[in-house]
C-alpha cells in the first residue's frame, strides 16, 4: 500500500476523521453484536426458547448467536463487492442502518409467551440479519482506516477499528450493568433487558453523524480513476487467492474462539458454576477491557517497527500459553485472581488483533481488498468465536470440568499458530499488495508471497 498511498495521501484532518469514524462506527456496530451474547448468557434462553432445563435453553441461546456467525460471510461477500466497485464509504454507512435496525428490533421482539413459536424464528431472523450487517462493517472500517494512513503507519492506524471491538465490549457490559444494578431481577427479565437494545438508536444516529463526513478511501479513488475496478472481485479473490483467505481465516480462528467465550460463556460460567452475581461478572469483564484495549494499541505499534510476522506469532504463543491455564485461575473463585487472570488473557487477545487490520489488507491488492479482507476474517469468525460459547458450554455439561474447555482453548490457538506460521513463513514480496493499477499476478498468489516489502517480517 505504501508508495501509492502516499501519493494519494489525504489531508491529517481528513485521516484523523476517517481514523475516528472508524474506531466510533465500529465499537456501535460491535456494541449491537456484543448486547446480544450477553443477552444469551443472561436472559434469552428463558425468554425465547422455554424448556425445563437450565442447559437446554442456555444452549439454544448460544446456537442462535452461532447464527450472526453464518451471516457474517453473507455481509462480507455483499458489502465487499460494492465496497470494492462502489467505495468504502457507504458500505460502511449501509452497514450501520442494517445493524441497528436488526438491534432495535430485537429489543422490541415479543417473547416466547406472547407469540409463541415465532419468537425464536424471528429472534433467529434478526440474528441474521445482524450478522449480515457486522460482516460488512469490519472490512470497510479497516480498509478506511490503512487506506488514510501515513507511509509506515498502517499497523497503528488500523488498530483503531480494532480498539472499537472492545469499546463496543466495555459500552455494552456498562449498559448492561447499570441496568442490572438499577432494577430487580424480576424488572430485568421482564423488560429491562430490552434497555441496551433500544439504546442502539442513539448510538447509531452519532456514528452515522461521523461516518457521512468522512472523505472516501484515497486508494479506492486511485482505483477508479486508473480504471482498476473488478468486475466480480469475489470471484477473483477465491480463484486467485483462496489459499490466502484461508490462512488469514486460520490465524483469527483461536483469538475469536477464545475471545467470544471471554466476552459471553464466562458471564453463564461466573453465575451458574462459580455462584457469582452478573454484577460482579459484568464488573471484571469491564475491567478487563481497557487492558485489552492497551495489547491492541502495543502490538500495532511495535508490528509497523519490527514487522507483523514477529509480533503475530509472538501474540499467537503468548495467547495458547495464557488460555492453557485460564479457567484454572478463574476456578479459584478468588476475584483478584480471576481479574488478574482475565486481564492477562485480555491483553495477550489485544496483542493478536492488534496488527491484523494492516496484515489482512496487505494481503490482498486494492481493487479487491475489501472483499478478500472481510472474507478471511469472517471464516476465522465462523471457525472461532460462531461455535466457541456452544463448544464451552457443551464440553463443561459433558466432562463436568473446565480442564475440557482449557483443552479446545490449546487445539484451536494450535491450529491458529499454524496458519500463521505457514502464512507468514518465507520474506515477503511485492504481489498482492503491489499498489492499485500495477500488474496484476496472473496466478494465485502463495501465502508466503501475499504481502508488500516491509510489511510482515
């Protein structure tokens, strides 16, 4: 991306803009995600799916935040597409309408006892549509972000849409928690849950406020007037660079995975199995988050001195070595150790995220990188954090301990490590990140040849 981003560069205000709209839009965007796997550690089971069994309807819940998961390719596919002939730009204000619409209607979704069967069909229908809406947001935000950034810049520039994930976290769970401490239990099953939904309105009215200003992506504009648009950029992305969409996916699986049952099972975990409050639960997740907010910023900086690759697979082992002995700390049920245990695994989760805005976007070349961007995360979405509260949940009713849990945590950052080693393995290349208008490759790039000089070292 770098010399002909630098031709093309914008203005510091208008970088500075897109870096805010990007953080901004994301946490909201995130923050509608996130409310709904609260919900479903919290209250959705008994709500929609009623049964005589605790696990069953906690399970049904999780399935249906799987649900947002299968979505999210479906956005990234649609969104990217048009982000990749049409701009950046209104995808991104596209994605925020569709999102907050499916989340205010959530929030006005009559229960299991109102309507009877189709409450779940139409919680199930709104999930999708959610997923829809977040799987096209990630790509656009980050590729605004890079695609702004100064030469030599892209891995911290791109952390800001990164940081906006645990924003949405911290804004959600603070929702959450104020309205949790402020009513009843009783008050909060039967309608103050709906709060954080219908709160999305606001949020998303100041996004949308940020996002219209925003100049578009200088390298899409260079795209354009070169005459370098694709016609179908899917297409081109899975017949030329498959390979790659894969491993990128690969590398993302253990971080989601494990970050989704952070973020959602251990709120069920803390109250049903360790016998805490949802206040105390909600306090350490919050607490957590800034600290994961900190792993993001840190590992960004350093990727764009010292490369991607090493810091990447530095995170990579640091997050396998932390969620090894996590749930071992965290049955302690001694709250400064499970603080202690959840920020270290919040940050070692920051670290892996932290440069993978630029990574992922110089895996790929301009005029399909919004597409191939959006498509590899989403796989390492689906592989990841779609089945990982449902796996935790499932494996802890199976075995009766959480050493099982500990163990999917190892295999998954296993098989991240992996990828990223086989991704990252050989000095990159001018190919896939050649600036827009350059000669194409005629054959798919190989993994170890998808990134620009000086990127990933």
């Amino acid at each position: 991306m770098g010399a002909h981003a630098a031709e093309t560069a914008p203005a510091p205000t208008s970088a500075r803009r897109a870096v805010a709209s990007s953080f901004v839009g994301t946490a909201i965007e995130w923050y509608d995600f996130f409310i709904y796997g609260t919900a479903a550690a919290l209250v959705l089971g008994p709500q929609f799916f009623p049964t005589d069994s605790d696990l069953a309807s906690t399970l049904s819940a999780f399935a249906t935040l799987a649900v947002g998961f299968i979505a999210r390719p479906f956005g990234s596919v649609i969104m990217g597409h048009f982000g990749d002939r049409t701009g950046r730009k209104s995808m991104l204000v596209i994605s925020l309408f569709v999102m907050g619409g499916a989340t205010v209607g959530i929030g006005l979704l009559p229960n299991y006892d109102a309507i009877g069967a189709w409450a779940p069909v139409l919680l199930v229908l709104l999930r999708f549509v959610q997923g829809i809406g977040v799987g096209g947001e990630w790509g656009g935000a980050v590729l605004m972000a890079t695609e702004h950034a100064p030469p030599g810049k892209a891995g911290l520039y791109g952390s800001a849409p990164q940081m906006g994930v645990p924003a949405g976290v911290l804004l959600a769970n603070l929702v959450y928690l104020a309205c949790t401490q402020s009513m009843s239990d009783e008050a909060f099953l039967a309608w103050g849950w709906r709060v954080p939904f219908l709160l999305s309105i606001v949020l998303i009215g100041v996004a949308m406020w940020i996002r219209l200003g925003v100049m578009e992506s200088p390298e899409f504009d260079a795209v354009k007037a070169e005459e370098q648009v694709a016609r179908i950029p899917i297409v081109e992305v899975l017949t030329k660079s498959w390979r790659t969409v894969l491993l990128a996916g690969g590398t993302f699986i253990a971080t989601n995975g494990i970050a989704y049952v952070f973020m959602a099972y251990l709120l069920t975990y803390g109250t049903k199995e360790l016998g805490f409050g949802r206040g105390t639960m909600l306090a350490l997740l919050i607490a957590a988050c800034p600290v994961w907010m900190l792993g993001m910023g840190v590992s960004a900086y350093w990727s764009d001195i010292v490369g991607r690759r090493k810091i990447y697979v530095g995170s990579t082992i640091g997050l396998l070595v932390v969620s090894a002995f996590f749930f071992t700390l965290i049955d302690t049920a001694s709250v400064p150790v499970m603080l202690l245990a959840m920020m270290l695994l919040a940050f070692v989760l920051g670290c892996t995220v932290g440069p993978q805005s630029a990574l992922f976007a110089e895996l790929f070349p301009a005029h399909v990188r919004y597409s191939g961007a959006s498509l590899g995360y989403q796989v390492g979405a689906i592989l990841g954090g779609g089945i990982a509260p449902f796996m935790a949940t499932w494996l802890y009713a199976e075995f009766g301990t959480s050493n099982a849990i500990s163990v999917y945590f190892v295999l998954i950052a296993l098989i991240s490590l992996t990828c990223t080693l086989v991704l990252l393995r050989r000095p990159p290349s001018e190919l896939a990140g050649r600036p827009a208008g350059a000669a194409q490759p005629a054959a798919e790039p190989t993994a170890e040849s998808a990134v620009p000089t000086g990127a990933v070292r």
